[in-house]
C-alpha cells in the first residue's frame, strides 16, 4: 500500500526531525546519508502559491473538477506560436490548490516556469531546484502574492491585541514559531518608517489595502501591515521546508 507507506514516512520521528545541523551529528553523518536530521528544500512550485493563498486564508479546498486559471502577468503569451487568451478565473476558482493550473505546454504559468516546474512533454524523476533573484521579484510584485499580502495584512491588523501579539500571530500563521527580539525590532522599524507615507495619502492606503468589507476608513496601520506582510511571505523561510 503507497498510501500506508506514505503515512508511515511522513508520520515518522525522522522525517520530523529539525534540518538544523549539529556538530554531534556532523561528525557522524556530514553528509546526512542515515537521515540524521531534515533535509532543508525549497517547496515545489504548486506548493509556494498554496503556502500563501493559506496563510492569506484565500485558499479554496474543493477538490476534483476543471481547471482553473489563476491570475498571471498580461502579455504572456505574445510570445507563443498561438496567440490564447487566459480567462482569469473569478471566485472561490481563483484560489484554489496550485495542482489545479491550467497548464499550456507551449507557455505554462510563469509561476511554475520560475520555481522549476519540470516541462510535460518528457518524463521527469526529480525536480530541479534553482535559487533565481527572479523568484523573489515574483513573490514580492506578482498580482496573485500581492492579492495574497493584502488579505494577510487584513487578517494581521484585524486580529486583537497589542502591535507585538499581532506580530508572533503573524510569525505563527507563516513559520509556526514567535519571531525574535532582533526580527521584531527590524519589523518594527520598518512599520514605523511606512506609517507616515500612508497617513498623508489616502490614495495610497486604498491602493495597498483595496476595499474594507465594511466601506470603513482605512488605516495607516492597515497598510502598514499589508507592506509587512509582503515582506514575510517574501522571506526564503517561507517557501523552504525547514
């Protein structure tokens, strides 16, 4: 049974064990041949949208059906042999699971291109894994991680209690751990540097936050903590399997 075998694995004591390196442990096994601890990975293509549209609380969780099309850039496929159309899905067919992407063959989604989605037409044993400035300029400008960061920081600012307690939320919404004095501090500062720009321009905060679902005022704060909130799903924790 794969399924069993699958379970047995993913359930196992080794397969949760840490991936940070210890000179016990490196002294015995350097090369991490007998599974002595995690292996640290960057998480499939598929995976990093569903880690964001998760942690943004977008993400739909119907199984089974068609596929959808999730927003890309405008232009994508001026370059292919066929000029298609790309009907952006709308809905709870927006956000649903990375695994359900349309894929064109000749111009796939620039998404799953950037983060080593393996090409359809050959048969592929084990993906590559590229560290690319191009992946974080995606998940920093891309309209899909921007809708993400904005439903993130709404879901931060609403939440209650002090700026600090909103912080650890965020921290253990996105890496399951508090953050530390010192990344609380450099988190902190940069707020601070973003309120005054959103406090004289009303424009700005609406273009950052979009809409309240009350039509209430936005806040500074507000968008300050969508600016934060790009910066933690940009953070290469984030999309790594520790």
């Amino acid at each position: 049974s794969v399924k069993h075998l699958i379970r047995l694995i993913v359930t196992s004591k080794t397969y949760k064990q840490a991936s940070i390196a210890r000179d016990d442990v490196n002294r015995v096994d350097p090369l991490n041949k007998y599974l002595s601890r995690q292996s640290r990975i960057r998480l499939d293509a598929e995976l990093i949208r569903d880690a964001g549209l998760l942690v943004s609380d977008l993400l739909t969780t119907k199984i089974g059906g068609p596929s959808v099309y999730p927003p890309q850039p405008d232009g994508v496929y001026t370059f292919t042999q066929v000029n298609s159309s790309w009907p952006t899905s709308t809905g709870e067919d927006r956000y649903r699971r990375g695994m359900y992407t349309f894929f064109k063959r000749s111009a796939p989604h620039p998404l799953l291109s950037t983060f080593d989605t393996p090409t359809f037409n050959t048969t592929c044993t084990r993906r590559d894994r590229s560290n690319t400035p191009l992946q974080s300029l995606t998940i920093a400008n891309d309209t899909a991680f921007f809708e993400m960061a904005q439903m993130l920081g709404k879901r931060i600012s609403d939440s209650p209690g002090t700026w600090e307690e909103r912080l650890q939320y965020a921290f253990q919404i996105c890496f399951a751990r508090n953050s530390t004095d010192s990344e609380s501090t450099r988190i902190k500062s940069y707020f601070d540097s973003q309120k005054p720009v959103f406090i004289q321009d009303q424009k700005s905060r609406t273009t950052i936050v979009g809409q309240n679902d009350d039509d209430s005022p936005i806040s500074s704060d507000q968008a300050a903590w969508v600016m934060v909130a790009r910066v933690l799903i940009n953070l290469d924790e984030f999309i790594t399997r520790q």
